[in-house]
C-alpha cells in the first residue's frame, strides 16, 4: 500500500484541509494545552472511579425507562441486540456510525439472522456498498475520491432504479419533488458531493421510514444525568433515534464522564481534533425512551455497555489511560505511517496510533505486536492527542511486554533457523542464489496453501531480492 502513489496522494490532500481547519480552531482556544490537561484529569478521575460513575449513570437513565444490558464479550453484545431484535420480531435495522459495533462485528451476525442492516452515516453508507470496513475513525471513505464515490452510486442506484440526478432547484431541503418510480433508463449521475449526498439521502430516507429498530453509538454517557451524548454532523443518529419504535445504544463502559458540564469541554474538544469543527452540527442527549407528552423518540429504549476487555486494561496500571480515547482521529491524521499504508492495512477495527495501542489488548499481544513495532516512535501521535494519552510510550511498553513474553513455536523456530545460518558463512553465501531462484518459482504457489510465505503473502507483497549481494556487489568493484 505503502507503493500506491495515486492512494497517497488523495490521503494527504484530505488531510492538508484538515490541518488548516485544526490549527484555525485550536487558536481560537483561549489555552489548547490547558484545555487537553483538563481533559486528560477528567477522563483520569471518570475512569479512577469508574465503579461509581457507571452506577451513577445506570440508576438515573433506568429510572426513565430504559433498560440498561451489560456485556462482558463481544459475543454477549451480540446476543443481547440480536435477543431485541427476536423480540420485536425485526426485519430491517438502521444503524447510525458505530466503532463499538464494527468492533463486535454486529453488522455480519445481524445480516447472518437474516436482517437488512443499513448504516446511515455517508461515510458508513458508502463503505458499506462496497462491503468494505471504515478506513478511518472519523472518516470511514476519506481514501475514495468523488469520482468513484459517483461510480459507485451510478452501479448501485443508476438506471433502472428510479432514483434521478438532483438538479440545481432540488438541492435546497424541502422543495425536491418525489422520484422514485419514474423511468430512469438515462439516469446518469455527476461527481458533484452535494449531488451525491442527495442521493444517498433519498435512498437513506426510505429506509429510516420503514426500520423497526435504530442501532447508535455514543460519544459520552453522563453519570451525573444517566444521559447518552452523541455528537454528529449530518443528523443521521437523531433519525434512527426518532423514527424506529426501538432504539439501542452501544457504548464501551469507558465513555462515562461525571458530569453535565464536562460536555462544554469535552465537545469543542472532540469536534476541534476530529474535524477542526467549533462544534459539530448536531449534538444530541438522550435520556430513555418517548416520555408522556413527548412528541418523538422510541417507545422502547435500550443501552448496551461493553467491557471487552476493558476492565483488563484499566487493571493495568501503565496502559489505563489508552481507555481515555475519545476516538477523535487526531492521531491517526499526524502519523506518517498511517498516512502512508492507509486504514485497512492495519486489518483492525481501530487503526493508526491508538489501534496499535489498544488492539493488543482487545484482540491479544501475541497476535498484535507487530502493529506497536511498525512505528517510527516520531511521537506526533502524543503532541496531538487531545486527551494527552501518550501514545509513543505506550507503543514502546507494547513491544517491551511482547518480547517478555514466551515466544510462539513459530517464531522460536524462525529465529532458531536465523541464527544457524547466520553463524555458518558457507550457508550464508547459498542464501542468495537459492532465493533468487525460490522467487523465481514463487508465482507458481503464490497466494496458495503451498505457499511458505503465505502468511506473508496473502495480505502484502514479498520483498523482491537483490540481483547480486553487497559481497558480490564490492567484488565487483574490485
Ligand atoms: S488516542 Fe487521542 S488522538 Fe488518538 S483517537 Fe484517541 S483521543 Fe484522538
């Protein structure tokens, strides 16, 4: 990925726009540094105390009629929301953006049931459509550019759907006229966003009407209140909020913060290092289900708290504060690595800086530790963090802890058969011919289970080996 010129360009452009909105934002801050100490003490107080807040925080929304589930796994997550679905005898679900739920993998065990999912975030959306996992925390399709985001609707939507182009008249809200229906044999769509987004809109609009249960994330659960914050710029999250009869929240137990007013921080500050926004366009509290006289919301609400391994990295008592991440982005936006393999090389749920830190310990160290060795340590990820986790360190007592631990078989023997042949010059002096010739009959098993390198392989290129080594090179030359 590293190789791909055409990706990297359309992530650094990204990016560059975002730098400027950032920077423009953290000055208008009457202190950046004294906001990000606030921040991180806290988060260090919110996860401190974490037994209380959550009680705290399940008392008072229970109280309104919510009903609050807790899942220690994965799996336990997925079977609570799929229990509610059997329940309610769903058929179709909208799900608004939700790392928590790409960490569980709800969206296969729901579409294993049986169910429609449909995520209605545009990013999501797109994403989705080309059965593809978010490429970033905050902006799942920023490594598509519009013209193949237009390709992609035009296969998915174009002709013969009856969903039209937008003409200039329809792009204000309110005075589109209905579509759906017509002939669209001649439907050809531009490249234009706003065009792109009204399509999406009137695909997602149907589907919001007809949804029996609404699936959210959540950026914060306030103890001090029992109320659910969840932050957004396209009002996606409030419509699955308000039209399905049931509504469910997943949330990971660390997103508590004690109070209220812990938001009047908390919110420029996500919104500045997500999107170098003031404030997100939309940011919404929910409190429980449609109370009486209130004319929207679910009749039936529902709050999924996620430990997932969670309580194992608060034990730890170096690594704890990895769980104050408010899942901004930021660092993954500075890391030069990040910026150069892209999101889906990582193969994690959350990638970049954070993932690197965190997956360890979601997923295991062993199976992970080659993402905390595949840093530059430059440190760019801990200037930036809002929360000031400190990520580069944190990298480093990854590495520290995988080497002290035992070594798999695997790697044991690699290295055993490393230094054998390191030792013996003679065998030394094979290595190079007898690679060159291995490569040459590499393409024959390349990508089966024949393949020696298929771990390797099945996801990256091999390194090409050098026509003559450095020996030879500096025999040459005499
Ligand atoms: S670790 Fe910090 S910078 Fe990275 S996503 Fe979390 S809060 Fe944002």
């Amino acid at each position: 990925m590293a190789g791909d010129l055409r990706h990297r360009k359309i992530i650094r452009a990204a990016l560059g726009n975002y730098e400027i909105a950032r920077d423009k934002r953290k000055a208008s801050f009457q202190s950046w540094e004294s906001a990000r100490q606030l921040a991180a003490e806290t988060k260090w107080d919110a996860l401190n105390h974490l037994d209380k807040y959550l009680v705290e925080f399940t008392a008072k929304i229970e109280a309104r009629g919510t009903k609050v589930h807790w899942a220690s796994t994965a799996a336990q997550a997925r079977e609570i929301i799929l229990q509610i679905v059997r329940e309610k005898n769903a058929k179709s679900i909208i799900k608004s953006k939700a790392m928590t739920a790409e960490e569980i993998h709800l969206n296969d065990a729901l579409e294993h049931a049986g169910l429609n999912v449909v995520e209605n975030d545009l990013g999501e959306f797109i994403v989705q459509l080309r059965h593809e996992a978010p490429y970033h925390i905050v902006f799942p399709s920023m490594h598509l550019t519009r013209d193949e985001i237009r390709d992609l609707f035009q296969r998915e939507f174009g002709s013969g759907t009856g969903i039209l182009p937008v003409s200039s008249s329809e792009k204000e809200l309110g005075k589109k006229p209905e579509t759906h229906g017509q002939d669209a044999r001649a439907t050809t769509f531009s490249n234009d966003p706003e065009e792109l987004t009204m399509i999406a809109r009137r695909v997602l609009r149907k589907k919001f009407l007809t949804a029996d249960i609404g699936i959210t994330g959540a950026n914060f659960a306030i103890a001090e209140t029992g109320m659910i914050s969840i932050t957004e710029n396209e009002g996606n999250a409030r419509l699955t909020a308000a039209l399905p009869k049931t509504m469910v929240t997943l949330l990971g137990i660390e997103k508590v913060l004690p109070l209220l007013e812990d938001l009047a921080l908390f919110l420029p500050l996500l919104a500045t290092s997500g999107t170098g926004q003031a404030l997100t366009c939309y940011n919404t509290m929910y409190g429980g289900p449609r109370q009486p006289g209130e004319f929207d919301g679910p009749e039936e609400y529902h709050v999924v708290l996620l430990d997932n391994r969670r309580t194992e990295l608060l034990a730890d008592p170096e690594q704890r504060d990895a769980l104050h991440c408010i899942r901004c982005g930021a660092c993954l936006n500075v890391c030069p690595i990040f910026r150069n393999v892209g999101g889906h090389t990582y193969g994690t749920t959350y990638s970049g800086p954070i993932g690197s830190v965190i997956t360890p310990h979601l997923r295991g160290l062993q199976d992970w530790k080659h993402l905390s060795f595949s840093s530059s340590l430059c440190g760019a990820c801990s200037e930036t963090c809002p929360v000031k986790i400190d990520l580069a360190h944190h990298l480093l007592q990854n590495r520290r802890n995988a080497s002290a631990e035992k070594p798999s078989f695997i790697w044991r023997t690699g290295f055993r058969i490393f230094s054998f042949i390191f030792n013996r010059p003679g065998l030394y002096k094979l290595i190079g011919p007898l690679g060159r010739i291995g490569q040459k009959l590499h393409p024959l098993v390349k990508g089966t289970r024949l393949d020696p390198a298929y771990s390797w392989t099945k996801t990256r290129e091999a390194p090409k080996i050098a026509p003559q080594t450095f020996k030879e090179y500096w025999r040459e030359r005499k």
